[in-house]
C-alpha cells in the first residue's frame, strides 16, 4: 500500500501524452484538491471517492493545502497524497505547481472554493479542465473569496444538493450549476451491536448519536440543552457525540455546568468506526446551523435511524418531517427535546421512520450512481475544446 507523500521529494510517474477526447476506456488521472484534511463530511466525501476512482483504474491524486487527521486515512486507504505544508504562500504556491507539473492530470476536481486560486494557478502547468464541487459553507462563509479570474478557470460547477446551488455565488457566472446528489455506499457494521454498546457500558435504555465536526455550527450546545430539558420530563436518553474539533472543550465544559455526566453524554472524539456506532444506536441527531447536504445523515439513514435535524442546507431534501424522522427549528432546544422524546419513548416509530429513511438512501443516494456521474463529467468537459485560453 503507497504511503501518504508528506513532500514534493519523491518522484511520480508522468502521464502519457494525451489524446484531445476522454473514451470511457481511458483511463484518467485526477487530482482532488481540497483546503485541508481535517475531519469533516467534505473530507470523507474526497476520501471515498478518490478511493472508488483509484479502484476503478483511475489515477488518483489529493492535494491538500493543510495537514489533517484524515492523512491516516488516506495513507491506510492507500491513496497518494501531497500535503502543502510550507511556511508562506508562495512556497505553498510553488510546491503546488511542482506537483500539477508532475502528475499532469487531466482533471483537477477543487472541492469548495477556499483551494481553486491554487487550482487557477495551476492551470498554468498543465491542461487540465478544473471541476469545482461546492458543498455549501459555514457559517463564517468561505475563507478566501475567488476572484472573477479565478472563477472563469472553472471548466463545470457542481454542486451536491439543490441548497447549496442556490448558495453558490459565482460572479460572472452564466453556465448552469450541476447537481450531483452525495451518495453513500450500504453497509453493515463489522462489529454486532450488542458488542458495541457492551464496551460504551449501555444498556437497554434508548441512545441517540450525533457525528460531527465540533466546530461551533452543528448545533451542540442546542442538543445539550435539549438533554436536560428532556431529563426534567423524566424522559430517559443516553446521547453519544462522535466527532472531535476546535470547541469540543467547550462544549465538555457546558455539559458538565448542565450536570450532564456520562449516563446522559458521552463524548467520543474522532472515531473511525461510525458504522459500527451507527448500528448500537437507536437515533441520530444534528441540530445544525447550516448545512450542505450532510454525509452524516445518509449514513444514519442507511443505518436505518430516525433522524432529528434542522431544516437547513440540503436537510430537508433528504428527511421529511414526519416521514423519516423530525426537522426542528435551529435553536430551538424544547423542539428539539419533544422530538428526542417522542422518538426515545416509542420503539415503533423509531423502526418505521427508521425502515423510511433506509429506503429513501438506498434508492435516491446511491454512491455508485454518483461516482458514475462525476466520471461522465469529466469525460464530457474532455471531449470539448478548453473553454478558455490559460
């Protein structure tokens, strides 16, 4: 298995000389370019697809302009990447260019706008046609703000739900915006259910489960508060938060002045075998404040759990209120709390709403589906001439 490059040291393989079209036999050399590989949904998402390209026949590159728990990720799913670790932007810059010239791929597929001024950039090395997949922003927006130059590199916007298209903001911009719905891959856990939740030290007592980054805008501090309300209607609940991040010792901190211990939280940290705390848990939450159409829901609907989440980014596009679990208001903790209640309190609902969910993911958010369509994608913008001079 290839090791994680930390450098621009180690040789790579040059492309052979590249025909003017993409047939679907030939195969391609793709680079994912993506601000960091922190632990987040935009960078699983980099991960699991770069890796079915790769086991596809693709060559597949991930450049990241900051480093990341999710190297080890990728080191243990064998894919190379490049990690631009270096003390000043123009040394970031020409550590980039090293790297484009060498790889020579024919796609750079930029995820969020934060990397495409590198991935602009780069153009200039290579003929490359530029995808830019956008996954909706933070709250605080996005961090660097591409120029209109920038924006005309982009050979095709996509976007992941119809929320966050409408998000986009693409100065100039009069080509459409495609969307390609997130897909997932269905599973089951590799560890039984009993098992996992004999080692968490559960009992038979309902347990909700929240995977996210702890960044602030996934609404922690909402479910905290939803916890104790939920406890003074007497109302049993056990809640595990997976996920790991900048206000984590924040948010520790909050539960403990809310006398929430660990009968009625547990904090996990990042934790590579969701799937497994998928299965030992009964429904998932995400009380967030702004989305984009979150991975984490498609997992825990694939894993046949309600879902409790606010109504934003492209939530509501893949849970209906009542149907595949409960949309509450953002900030709004008795909402939250009632729904808790209603679902910890009734094992029926929970297993229809949950058997809804499995359906809709399985049928709508089909991650072999969605690898297809990139692919075609990028054979599409191949066979078309440059739709710019660089």
């Amino acid at each position: 298995m290839a090791p994680v490059q930390q450098s621009l040291e180690i040789p790579i393989e040059r492309n052979a000389a590249r025909p003017e079209t993409a047939p679907a036999t030939r195969t391609l050399a793709i680079v994912h370019m993506l601000s960091s590989l922190n632990v987040g949904g935009m960078e699983q998402f980099v991960l699991r697809i770069a890796k079915a390209q790769s086991v596809t026949g693709h060559r597949v590159s991930i450049v990241a302009l900051r480093d990341g728990p999710l190297a080890e990720e990728a080191r243990r799913l064998g894919l190379r990447t490049f990690v631009l670790r270096a003390p000043s932007k123009i040394m970031r810059v020409a550590g980039c260019l090293a790297c484009i010239a060498r790889v020579r791929p024919d796609i750079i597929n930029v995820h969020n706008p934060t990397s495409l001024h590198y991935a602009a950039l780069a153009r200039k090395v290579g003929k490359s046609r530029i995808v830019l997949t956008f996954h909706g922003e933070g709250k605080g927006g996005v961090a660097r703000e591409p120029t209109e130059q920038e924006w005309s590199k982009v050979d095709a916007l996509v976007a992941v739900s119809s929320a966050a298209a409408n998000q986009m903001r693409v100065p100039g911009a009069s080509r459409p915006i495609q969307v390609i719905l997130n897909g997932i891959e269905l599973s089951e856990p590799r560890v039984p259910r009993s098992t996992v939740r004999a080692n968490l030290g559960i009992g038979d007592e309902p347990v909700g489960i929240m995977v996210a980054r702890i960044d602030g805008y996934k609404g922690h501090d909402t479910l905290l508060k939803a916890l104790v309300s939920l406890r003074k209607r007497g109302g049993a609940m056990r809640m595990l938060i997976a996920g790991d991040g900048a206000q984590r010792a924040a948010m520790e901190e909050l539960a403990a002045s809310l006398n929430l211990g660990r009968d009625s939280v547990t904090f996990l940290g990042y934790r590579s075998d969701v799937r497994d705390l998928l299965g030992a848990s009964d429904l998932f939450v995400l009380p967030s404040l702004t989305e984009g159409l979150p991975l984490s829901v498609l997992e825990a609907m694939a894993a046949r759990l309600p879902v409790v989440a606010t109504p934003v980014g492209g939530i509501p596009e893949l849970v209906e209120d009542g149907r595949h679990g409960y949309l509450v208001p953002v900030g709004d903790a008795e909402a939250l709390a009632s729904a808790l209640e209603r679902l910890a309190s009734d094992a029926d609902l929970r297993k229809r709403t949950g058997e809804a969910g499995f359906a809709r993911a399985a049928s709508d958010y089909s991650f072999e589906e969605m690898t297809k369509q990139y692919l075609r994608l990028y054979r599409q913008l191949l066979e078309q001439p440059a739709r710019h001079a660089d």
